[in-house]
C-alpha cells in the first residue's frame, strides 16, 4: 500500500492519472500534510468557464493548499504543451515545493523529457488539416514521415493531424524536430513520479457517478453560460460532455443522451489515458487502484 509519509518533503512531486482516477484528492492530502502548491497539468482544466465539467479542484479544495494554472487560459484561446511548459517553468524555480498533478500525459512527456521548439501552425494551415480525412493525413505521413507513422496513436485525429500540420508548415517531419528535442525541464531523476494505476470496471463506476455529481453541481449552468459565446471557444471546446451539454441547452439533444455520450467518450478517454501511461510511463512509482 502506498505510504505518503514516504515521500520526501523537498523533491517535486507529479502524479499522473487516468479521469476520475482521484489524483485531485491524493495532491491536496500531499499539500496539506508536506506543505507545497498544487500545479495543474490537465489540458482541459486550464480553460476558464468549465471549472464543473472538467472537475477542476472546487473553491473548497483550493483554499486547503496553494493552486496554480487553473483555469487562466480564456476558453476562447488556444493553448498547447509548448505554453503549459513555458508557464509551469517560473513555478518550478520559485515559490513552494510543486505538486504537479494531471491527466495529460504530453504535458509531462514535455516536462521530464523535453519538447523540440516547433514553430506554432498558420491558421491557414490549420484550416486546410481541419478540412482533411485523418485518413488522407495518415496516407501522406506514411510516406513523408515513417518514423512519426510508426509510432503514432492512428485512432487519434488530434495526433495525427498536428503531426500533418507540422509537416505541412515547417516541410520539416515531426520527427526530425522531436530528434533535436532540447534537456528537459525537470528530469524523472530529480522528482518523485506517481502514476495512479486505475482498474478498468472500478474507474468506469467512478466516471458514471463523477458525471451525475456534475450535473447536479451545475454542469448544465456553465452550458448555459457559453453557449451565447461558443461559436468562438477554441480549446474549451475540447472539454468532455462540453458540446453535448451545449446541444442541450440549445434544443439539439435530450439531456439523457447527452449524459449517455460523455460517459461513452470519458470512459474511451480513460482507456487511452491508461494505454499511453502503461507503453510511456514505466519508471513511474505505480500506485494500483482501487
């Protein structure tokens, strides 16, 4: 059984965790007993205006121990690894003992690792991949940039287009730029890494009610909030359950189906998150779960 106690109270800690794996309320039972300021690395928690729908810590958690980089980022703005990692950096040089904690595992990737200084995609760029088959993106990849093609998550849109985009704007391959990746920011060897190691049928438990303690704590209002102004929400848009909600509040879906299909897709985003922890994360401390 994992002990606190063992931690040391001087090296930073991250904690790494499929959704709904209870990595909020290990970081703040950390902060609270050792002292240090609780660091979000959650790609989703950093927009404002879902602070309920992406179960980013509530009022009461955060006064019990110092938080930072939630929700600063304005849900109408893009935001990526690169920006995470250039803000977390001054809170790692400065201030209490960091307590990084998230699901997103290209964040830490980027912190333990490294991240190559690609130049940011031009909208029109953007535009043209968004009009693409990540299949057709896929094709091309496949013979521009083998080693990216070979390694890629090909069930993933996202990754496969930002690899396309890359490609397309720099005439660089994705993986000649990850090649030149720089020292990493805080390497594995100078923090205590801890990765929550959920079980399958316990955590699809824990997403269904985590959902309905959404909607009962306002999940449905923060909709109501955004839709007058989601035709501009950019990475916010990105949020779990975020446009189901907001095809209810707009008339376009019942709300037992909205429920139904973010518990789909967080429970399929869970099984990624596991997937990619296992294959990247094996220094890890593991912590099993429940």
């Amino acid at each position: 059984m994992f002990d606190i106690d063992s931690l040391s109270s001087d090296l930073p800690i991250l904690i790494v965790g499929p959704t709904a794996s209870g990595k909020t309320a290990l970081a703040i039972e950390i902060a609270t007993r050792h002292g240090g300021r609780i660091v979000n690395a959650d790609a989703l928690q950093v927009y404002d205006g879902w602070r309920v729908l992406t179960a980013r810590p509530s009022p009461e958690e955060e006064a019990a121990a110092p938080h930072a980089l939630f929700g600063h980022v304005p849900f109408d703005a893009d935001y990526s690894t690169g920006h995470w990692l250039r803000d977390v950096r001054p809170l790692l040089a400065d201030g209490p003992r960091p307590i990084v904690v998230g699901g997103t595992g290209l964040y830490f990737a980027a912190l333990t690792e490294g991240l190559a200084e690609i130049p940011p995609t031009p909208p029109e760029v953007r535009a043209e991949a968004d009009a693409m088959d990540p299949a057709e993106m896929l094709a091309i990849l496949d013979t521009e940039d083998t080693a990216i093609a070979a390694r890629i998550d090909r069930q993933n849109p996202m990754r496969i287009q930002r690899a396309w985009e890359v490609l397309r704007a720099t005439g660089r391959p994705l993986s000649a730029w990850q090649a030149d990746t720089p020292a990493p920011t805080l390497p594995l060897s100078a923090c205590q890494p801890l990765l929550l190691d959920a079980d399958r049928d316990w955590l699809a438990e824990r997403i269904a009610r985590r959902f309905d303690l959404m909607l009962e704590g306002g999940a449905l209002d923060e909709a109501r909030a955004l839709a007058p102004h989601w035709s501009r929400a950019k990475g916010a848009t990105k949020a779990i359950g975020g446009p189901d909600l907001i095809a209810v509040v707009q008339g376009r879906m019942a709300l037992d189906a909205a429920r139904e299909a973010a518990i789909i897709a967080t429970r399929q985003y869970a099984k990624r998150q596991r997937t990619w922890f296992r294959a990247r994360m094996k220094a890890w401390q593991p912590i099993p779960l429940p």
